[in-house]
C-alpha cells in the first residue's frame, strides 16, 4: 500500500470530536481524527513497511505519523532515524506513544532514551522516560540493571519538581512503573514518591497536582504488582 492510499483510508476514517480533541492536548494542522482502534484494520493489511512509515511520518500530519508508529520496523531504525523522528515530535503525544514506544522495540532503547534525558530538552527527556515505562512495562525484569534504576529513581526524586512541564510527567509515571513493573525496586519507588510528594503541572490557572503514590496504592489494591503487559504497540 503505498502513502497516498493511506493517507485516504485515514482521511475517510476521521472523526471533527477527535480531531478537537488530539487538537485541545498539543495536536495541531493537519490532522484528521482518527481513532487509534480504527487504524488497526489498516494497519493488518501492511504489517511492517518501514519506507512507508518514513513517508507518513514526514507528512506532518498527526494521524498519519501515528500510524507510522504503528507500522514502522524498529529494528530497521538506527539511532539517527530516532533523533530525526524525536526531533520532529513536535508534542508529547508524538514523543511518548509514537517515538518513544517504537525506540521501546529495539536493542538500542535505553542508550539513546539514556541520551534524551541528560538532554535537558522537554519532549527528548518525557520521551526518554517514557520509554523506559514502556520497556519495564514489558520485558522481563533482568534485562535492566538494578543500581541504574535505583539510580534514576534517585536523579528523578532530586530533579522533578524544577524539571520541563512535560519531564514531569513522564517523571512521575517512571516512579509509578518502577514500583509496579519491577519488583526488585518497589520499596525503593515507594520511598521515592513519598519524597517527591505531589507534583505541580499546568501552572497557573490550569494548575493540577499528580502524585504516582496515589496511583502506586491504586495499583497495590488492584492486585498488579509485576504487572507485565504482552504488546506495546497496536
């Protein structure tokens, strides 16, 4: 399938409440409101193309570069194509559940995701840390090294309150999985988020606190302690 039946198929499958919506969270022109469930059809019929994940993904366009996301072969991606794609993330929803989710399939995740948070830069650090959700939320618990977790743990609870808008939250749901995802370290993130305490976000009037303890109990109650998840993208 090539990128002009693609961007027809989406065209035809977008929603004005969607499109207000991505629009009202960082989104901007163009885009078409797609749903992400309604791409999957789509998204069956082509499996992997990375060329024409590339051309979505240049498009500029927010639906077709998640779809990008969504058929793009991670494994084909080097290091240069992620700070291309990281640097064309112009809003979180780009960064978090589209760059970082696809660098989350590849063997080079955490030395780049590494790189993006001691960058210093909003949407490389939410999506560096947001990467590492992604893979502790789903690899087995020995692919990561226990001192570096503590570690970030640690950098996280020294530097979060002063950090970019969106490193925060990405901090926080760090500090969040960490506790759920992998056990060896749940004692640890708990102490970490009682440190940290509630986080400020959106200051002024649009000002609201979020606080991964809270979530970190709800979890508890939930029963999903080591929770691991099958897939990460659609």
């Amino acid at each position: 399938m090539d990128a002009v039946t693609v961007m027809r198929e989406l065209e035809a499958l977008g929603k004005e409440r969607l499109k207000k919506m991505y629009i009202s969270n960082g989104a901007r022109e163009p885009l078409f409101g797609v749903a992400t469930g309604e791409m999957k059809p789509i998204a069956k019929r082509i499996k992997h193309d990375q060329a024409l994940a590339e051309q979505l993904y240049a498009t500029g366009n927010y639906d077709a570069m998640y779809f990008a996301g969504v058929v793009a072969d991670p494994k084909a991606m080097t290091e240069a194509d992620f700070e291309r794609w990281i640097d064309a993330a112009y809003f979180y929803m780009i960064a978090d559940f589209v760059v970082a989710v696809t660098l989350s399939e590849t063997d080079i995740a955490q030395e780049v995701a590494d790189k993006w948070i001691a960058s210093g830069e909003e949407l490389k650090m939410s999506a560096g840390y947001s990467c590492y959700c992604w893979l502790l939320g789903r690899f087995p618990n020995d692919k990561f090294s226990v001192s570096k977790l503590a570690g970030m743990l640690e950098q996280v609870q020294r530097t979060i309150h002063d950090a970019p808008e969106r490193a925060k939250y990405a901090m926080n749901l760090f500090i969040y999985t960490v506790a759920v995802s992998f056990v060896a370290l749940h004692d640890k993130a708990v102490e970490v988020a009682k440190a940290v305490g509630p986080v400020e976000v959106g200051k002024g009037k649009k000002s609201k606190l979020i606080n991964a303890l809270v979530n970190i109990d709800k979890a508890m109650d939930r029963g999903q302690l080591g929770f691991k998840r099958k897939y990460v993208r659609c």
